[in-house]
C-alpha cells in the first residue's frame, strides 16, 4: 500500500541531497528516512538514488518520479496549513 509519507520524504532527499539533512528537514531519525526510501523503491520496482560517500544523486527514475509528484505533493502539503 503507498504511503504519502514515502513521497514527502523522497522529495525531501532528492532536494536536500542526503538522507541526514532530509531527516532533519522532516523532524524523522535517518533510519525512518532509509526506511521510507526503500518502501518508495520496492513499490516503485526500482532504484531512485545512487548512494555516494556524503550525497545522494537520482537515478533517472528518480528525476521523473520526482518531476510527476513534487507539485501534487506541495499542493497537499500546503492544504495542511
């Protein structure tokens, strides 16, 4: 079943670049943030970053997954507050 929590915190890595800065961005330990990641990648049926020493950079996938939710997802967030 997906999790909407799996895509903000997707978005939240993909525009911070780490999985510590994006953990601090959403108030979540590091772990939870590799957890939620690597549901997203299993329910998507692929890789969305290539892990580096310090960074996190898109895959392909990643790019266009990012590109088809990031505007739903700030609108829903934004319905929030």
């Amino acid at each position: 079943m997906l999790n909407l929590e799996w895509y903000r915190t997707f978005i939240a890595i993909f525009q911070q670049g780490n999985l510590t800065k994006a953990a601090q961005e959403l108030s979540m330990s590091q772990p939870n943030v590799s957890v939620h990641l690597a549901s997203l990648e299993q329910y998507v049926g692929g890789k969305l970053f290539d892990r580096m020493p310090r960074k996190m950079v898109p895959t392909e996938l990643g790019k266009k997954l990012y590109t088809q939710v990031v505007g739903s997802v700030e609108n829903l967030t934004s319905v929030e507050t």
